[in-house]
C-alpha cells in the first residue's frame, strides 16, 4: 500500500485551516486518504513514525518564530518545541520534508539560520527568480527560471542556515527557498496557494497584522489581478518524487 504524506497544521480558525487543507490537496492531486493532516494548534503532536509517511509538509501559521518568548501563547511555543523535536529526526535521517512559509522559519532557526522581521513581504504577488542550484534542483525541474508567487509574511530567513543551499530568491526577500541535504525543502512562498485561497486568508486574518484592516478591499482588488499558474508545480514535483 502507498504511504501517505503528513501535512502538519497549526491554523485555529476553521475557514483557513480547511482551505489551507484544501489547497494542499489540488496542489498535490492527492485524495485525502493519501494526505493526512494534524492540526497542532489543537493539541499535542502525536507520536509518529516517520516511515510510515512518504513525506511531510508544514503550512502557514500566524505563529511568528521571531518574536520575543515572553510573547508567544503556550501553545506556540508547545508547537514550535513539537516541531524542533521532529526536526531533529528529519534533517539527520534527510527524510522528505517541505516546510511553506512559516516551516521555513522553523527549518530556518532550526539549522543556525537567522530569521526576523527584515525582509517581511506584504500580502501580494512576487517575481520569484531560481539560483543556479533551483535551476539544477529536481523539484524544480521544469520550472521557469522567473515565476510569480504569493507571499504574505511579518518574518524571512536573513541569514541562511550553514548547511543550506539557496535555491531561490525575490526582489524583496532574499531567501524565498533553500534545502538542506538531499531532501529537506522550505520555501518563503505558498506553494498551495492561488488567488481565491489567499482572498480567503485575508480575509480570516485582516485584524493579525499583515496589513491595515480598512486596507482589506483594496488588497484583494489588487490581488485578484495576479496570475500565478507556477508555485503549485513544486508540490506536485515532491508528491511524485517522494510518493
């Protein structure tokens, strides 16, 4: 029997965590037998044994990694120890993982990186453009060299990880992607995400700081204009590496 993937969720609020979930599974064309998904936010992680997983995923949050410890609620900070806890098993066994925005934080602190509020991109769409090493990179065989993706995040990796190699960058993020090893992935940008779902997102999250509230509706007028067709190619490329 085909091994499932695990996607790791930490979204409170039903209307995104469902969509996020969602996303993953167009994203994937994996049937939802085939995905599963623990939402942390909800309680402790349960115990897993890697092999039994293809690979794992982690999604957005609206967990800071950055901010101070005095700041972060119980359960942020239960969550980020859960996570740098199943790191430690993944990175040395090199075991398939991609980590989506706040997964790159985490991956990112986890091996040295230096992550803070620097290079933090509005909600909006960006020209993503591959290094010489995501040109050569399996999961991004195929993909053109420059190709729009949606952002939306208050923390960025500043200084890459020692043992990470940069696989792609944006104009206003310098770290929008990188590897660690054969297998471990995380990118800045959603994978998942395309126009309708990050209208969504927004809308769920216009009073958590991304953006002004009032400026909601002028955001999503200017949202809806993208076109972004590329970015969900990199999941496909890790199901059908991994699966």
């Amino acid at each position: 029997m085909t091994r499932p993937f695990l996607l790791l969720a930490t979204r409170a609020e039903d209307e995104a965590a469902d969509d996020e979930y969602a996303a993953f599974l167009r994203a994937t064309d994996l049937p939802e037998a085939q995905l599963r998904r623990v939402r942390l936010e909800a309680g402790p992680m349960p115990d897993l044994d890697l092999d039994d997983y293809a690979g794992v995923l982690v999604g957005g949050s609206p967990f800071t990694s950055s901010d101070p410890v005095a700041g972060k609620s119980a359960v942020q900070l239960r969550v980020e120890a859960e996570l740098c806890a199943l790191l430690d098993r993944v990175v040395p066994a090199d075991k398939p993982f991609l980590g989506a925005c706040y997964g790159i934080g985490t991956l990112g602190v986890h091996q040295g990186g230096v992550v803070d509020r620097t290079y933090g991109e509005p909600v909006s769409c960006v020209p993503v453009t591959l290094t010489a090493e995501g040109r050569a990179d399996p999961l991004l065989a195929g993909m053109p060299e420059v190709f729009d993706a949606l952002v939306g995040h208050k923390e960025a990796c500043r200084v890459l990880p020692p043992a990470a190699v940069l696989l792609a960058s944006s104009p206003t993020c310098p770290v929008q992607m990188f590897r660690i090893g054969r297998n471990v992935y995380a990118t800045q940008f959603h994978p998942e995400l395309d126009v309708p779902g990050l209208v969504t997102r927004a809308r769920v999250y216009q009073h958590a700081g991304y953006f002004p509230p009032a400026e909601l509706d002028a955001l999503v007028a200017r949202v809806s204009a993208a076109v972004v067709t590329e970015p969900a190619r990199v999941l496909a490329a890790f199901v059908d590496r991994y699966r």
